[in-house]
C-alpha cells in the first residue's frame, strides 16, 4: 500500500518537475525570440520613405486582440483601425530621423476620424514638415471629407483625373424614433435637467427641438470655422475659398466638370495624375528616377524599429474611451477597467504625472463619478498633478470625469460641455392597451413595479426619478464650480446641457487652455518639473474575458453587414438596460 503511494507521489513529483522545467525552457525561448527580434530591426538606409496608411477609424485605443477561441475561426484582429498616437509618434519622430528623406501619406482606406482627431494629425503633420525641412506626399483616387481634411496638410495632394472629392461641412442629422417607437406602442418619459439636454429627443420626437438646433448650430459653426481657417492657411488659400467653392458647387452642379476640375481649378488639390505618373514624380525625387528603387518603410515597423524604453520619470497617458457605464456587458468605458489601470499607475514610481486622454459622448453618471473619486485619490495618494486632455469628445459625463484635473487641455474641435443629466423610462403600457392586454399580480409593496417596463411609471415613481436627476444635476454644477474656480451661478450659465468646442470651453472657463495631447504632455512635465523630454508612456484598458472578446468580434462582423442599423440596436439596448438612471450624456457628434 505504502509503496504503491510513494510511486505515486514519485510520478506527481517528476511531472511537476518536467513542468517547471517545459516553463524555464518556454521562457529562455520567449526571451531569445524577443533579442532576436530586436536584432532584426529594420537597419534604414539614409533616404528612406516612412508609410503611413490610415486605415479605418482614427481611434484613441488600439485595436482588440482576438481570443484563442476566436482566432480558430480565422478572426486575426476585430477590426483594423488606427490609433491616433501612433500617427503622431511616428511623424514626430521621423522629423528627428536624418534617414527619413519624406512621408508617403495614404488616406485610401480612411473610413472616419473626428475632428480634434483631424486637427491631431495635420499638426503632426505641419512639425514634421517644419522640423525636418521634408516634403509629405499624398495620392488617392478620390477622396472624402475626412480623407481629404488629413490630405490637405501635405505638400504634394495628387488625385486621379477621373477621381472625385468633397469638401461639403458638417451635419448632425440623425434619425427621430419617437413616432415610431409611439406607433409600436412604446412611451418613453423623460426627466431632464438642462433646457439644451437634447440626447433623449432621439427616443421621444420626430425632430430636433428649437434649443436642440441653437445649440448645434452655435458650435458646429465656430468648429466649421476652425477646420476651414486651418484648411485655407495649409493650402495658402485667401480667406473665404472654400465657402465660395462649396457655393459654386451647390449653384452650378458638375456636369461640365468632375469634382476633382473643381478642387484642382480652386488650388485645393495640387496635381490631377494617374498612380504611375505619382509615383514616377517619387522615383524622380527619391530613387533617381527609379520606381523600382524607392526605399520605404511603415509606419508599425517604424515605430518598433526605433521604440526605446525610459529607466528614469515617466509620465503616464491613460486611454479613457467609450460611452461610460457600470455594466461591462455593454461595452465602452467601466470603473472596473479603468480604475484597475489606474491602480497599476500608482504602483509604478517611475510615474511622476498623469495624463488622462478623455474621449467619450458620457453615459451613466454613477460610473463617471466613480472614475472621478479615483482619479482623485490617486492624486492625494501620490502628489502626482493629473492633466485631462480632450480628444475627439469629452462631453457630458466625460467632462464629470475631466473634473478630477489640475489642468484641462481642451483640443480647440473637441465636442464638450453638455453639463446636465436626464433619465428615461421606458414603457408598453400604450401597446398593451391597444392589443387587449390584461395587467396584473400581486405585489408587496406600492413600488414593487418600479422599472417594469409592463406599467407606466406612477406618481411617486415619476418623483424618485425626477428626485435623481435634479441631485445628480446639482453635483454635477456643484463640481464643475469647485474644480474650475466658478460659482454655481456661473457654471448654470454655460450649462444646461448646451454643448460647446473645445475652443468654445477655454473662453467660458471649463477649460485652461487649447491644444492637443503634445500640448497637455509639455503642461504635465511643467507641473510635476520634469525635462521638457520626459517620455511618456501609453496605459489603457484591455478587455481580456471571453465575453469582450465574442462582443467584439459579434459587433466587427454585424457592423460589416448592417452598418447603421446595428448602432440603432444598441442604443435601443443601452436606453432599455440604462432606464430610469441618472445619465450624463452627450448627443451624437457631428458627421464629417
């Protein structure tokens, strides 16, 4: 008996042992693929094109990495977009970089990016071409708004003789469920604080309110005005073109001449040429007059090839993207994830400032407040100033949480403001009148039917609600007063729900100062007195349970097949999973 328990626990104790031994030998393998690897950097030859292909949408967060599970079905990436910082960090250094003789921009694939997103990378753009004296280069068959806005910042713009372009404003324009969500027989009631909170109309109207259109047209003007002003000095283009061109457009049609006639005739575009003739015009410049010989590499490889990592002071740039909300299951940005890279932030003492990237329309007011409470304790626990920089959104209940910073860098297209709170309750009590639907059963208490979407809210219901988001309202003002040095008088001023730019925010003091993330980086480093070139170092949440991971993929591949109409879904899902909760939320950006 005893011998055969100790043969057994001989045989337990060789395999542990041939397992700690299969993981050393795992790690010494791991360990000589990564030297290896770094050993094969691409070695640039002086003369080299740096590529950057922008491909998808322009996002803060990189794309998510797909699960075992997934990839057996041959998903290698949920979707293919581009991360903003990766752009800029790869021009910025390039300009730096004797070997990199030019940029090769390629916007063909570019299918969005925001505003501030778009100003981020044509300033990128104009140092890299300042700092390194280097020409940028661009050719497309055609080109959309957004493509073009990118394109326009580059010294040579080609486009395909037969190509189209488009430079036509901004909309906001959107569907309104209201009459048909009242025909189905469901109600939607709303409870607002803030006359210009215009988010729930979408659920309740057919179209936009008078206060919902003021607010709009206040600032997608003055961001319309900013895009086109900086569009104009790029192209060296007297004040005033680009109205006058989409004019003549919108008078004279083009039958007799393509898009690309015009934009060419109105010096918006440099060159009509065919991809041969472009190329032959980079083989000239680059390659003595070979196309076969132009060096080039990309962006990616670029960045690896010349990544280096700090051993002193970082400042760290933590990602906080998506719409805001407690529940995981719907996707965006939780208290649990970001809040659990916060923690690994304040573990690490290389960190002497943080950077907090906000780009989000808000969403549930508890869990802004929640990552809010922890950007402040961390800045009690570690003396570190914190610094909120504004990307494309930062509205609603993504500026409750850009309450927590010493300083608010607010990009001058940001979408902002948005400072009120409303909740909805969604009902069927209409339909079930309609049908011949009978209702009943017995309940404990006169709230027991609280939130059940077979009965309309009563009375009392009606005021717990209303109750909670006047509360919510009041704390919302109450720390925009305390962290922006107003009183609450002057924050209902600008507040109400009215949504503004980022330019717009400095003017009214929700903000401290224009710019982009180099501008927010350059202010951390002052306030926690490190050197100007204290590197910076990327943090973001990451999705890893396999629930993220088939929501991802579900959504990559839905999206692909029905566009729009899955967005409608999930606001449906959002609004029905959100009801009777105090939100902070902002109405859709608008389109470029």
């Amino acid at each position: 008996m005893f011998s055969r328990i100790a043969a057994a626990y001989a045989l337990l104790d060789g395999v542990r042992r041939l397992l700690v031994n299969l993981l050393f030998l795992l790690t010494l393998v791991t360990l000589a693929v990564v030297f290896w690897v770094a050993s094969e950097a691409p070695n640039l030859p002086k003369g080299t094109l740096l590529r950057i292909d922008l491909v998808g949408e322009v996002k803060e967060s990189g794309p998510a990495e797909p699960s075992f599970m997934l990839s057996m079905f041959g998903q290698d990436s949920f979707e293919e977009n581009t991360r903003l910082a990766d752009v800029v960090d790869a021009l910025d250094r390039a300009a730096h970089d004797d070997r990199i003789a030019g940029v090769v921009l390629r916007v063909d694939d570019l299918a969005g990016a925001g505003m501030a997103s778009i100003r981020e990378i044509g300033a990128a753009i104009d140092r890299y071409r300042q700092t390194s004296g280097h020409q940028v280069w661009t050719w497309s068959i055609s080109y959309t708004q957004p493509q073009y806005l990118v394109a326009a910042h580059a010294d040579h713009v080609g486009i395909h003789p037969m190509g189209d372009a488009i430079v036509k404003g901004l909309s906001a324009t959107t569907f309104y469920w209201g009459p048909l969500l009242n025909a189905a027989g469901l109600e939607v009631e709303v409870h607002k604080a803030g006359a210009f909170k215009s988010a729930p109309e979408i659920f309740t109207s057919g179209r936009p309110s008078a206060e919902s259109l003021a607010a709009q047209k206040s600032y997608m003007d003055d961001a319309w005005a900013g895009l086109v002003s900086r569009l104009e000095a790029r192209r060296g283009l007297v004040n005033g073109t680009v109205e006058k061109f989409i004019a003549g457009i919108a008078k004279d049609g083009t039958a007799e001449k393509s898009l690309s006639v015009f934009f060419r005739e109105a010096g918006l575009i440099d060159e009509l040429e065919t991809r041969d003739a472009y190329l032959q015009k980079l083989a000239d410049k680059y390659a003595g007059g070979q196309v076969k010989d132009l060096k080039a590499i990309d962006a990616t490889a670029y960045l690896a090839a010349t990544e280096t990592v700090s051993a002193g002071d970082t400042v760290a740039v933590l990602i906080a993207e998506g719409e805001i909300t407690g529940m995981p299951e719907l996707g965006g940005m939780t208290p649990d994830g970001i809040n659990g890279v916060i923690d690994e932030i304040q573990t690490d003492p290389k960190v002497k400032a943080l950077v907090v990237r906000v780009n989000s329309p808000g969403g549930d007011a508890v869990a802004a407040e929640l990552i809010r409470a922890r950007l402040v304790e961390y800045k009690k626990k570690t003396g570190n100033p914190v610094i909120i920089s504004m990307g494309d959104t930062a509205a609603s209940g993504g500026y409750w949480i850009a309450t927590a910073g010493d300083r608010i860098v607010a990009d001058p297209l940001s979408i902002t403001g948005s400072i009120g709170v409303f909740a909805m309750s969604v009902h069927a009590e209409g339909l079930r009148e309609e049908l011949k639907v009978g209702r009943g059963g017995y309940r404990t208490t006169p709230l027991a039917d609280f939130g059940n979407p077979a009965a309309a809210p009563g009375d009392v219901e009606r005021r717990l609600i209303e109750g909670g988001v006047s509360r919510t309202y009041a704390d919302f003002k109450k720390l925009v007063a305390e962290s922006r040095g107003m009183s609450v008088e002057e924050v209902e001023r600008v507040a109400q729900g009215r949504v503004w730019t980022g330019a717009q925010a400095v003017k009214f003091g929700l903000a401290d100062a224009q710019g982009g993330m180099d501008e927010a980086l350059k202010l951390a480093c002052r306030e926690a007195k490190l050197p100007a070139e204290t590197a910076s170092v990327l943090w973001e949440p990451v999705d890893t349970s396999w629930r993220g991971a088939l929501r991802a993929f579900l959504q990559s591949r839905a999206g692909a097949a029905v566009g729009k109409v899955l967005e409608v879904r999930q606001a449906l899902d959002a609004l029905a999973a959100q009801s009777n909760r105090p939100l902070a939320w902002a109405p859709f950006e608008p389109t470029l």
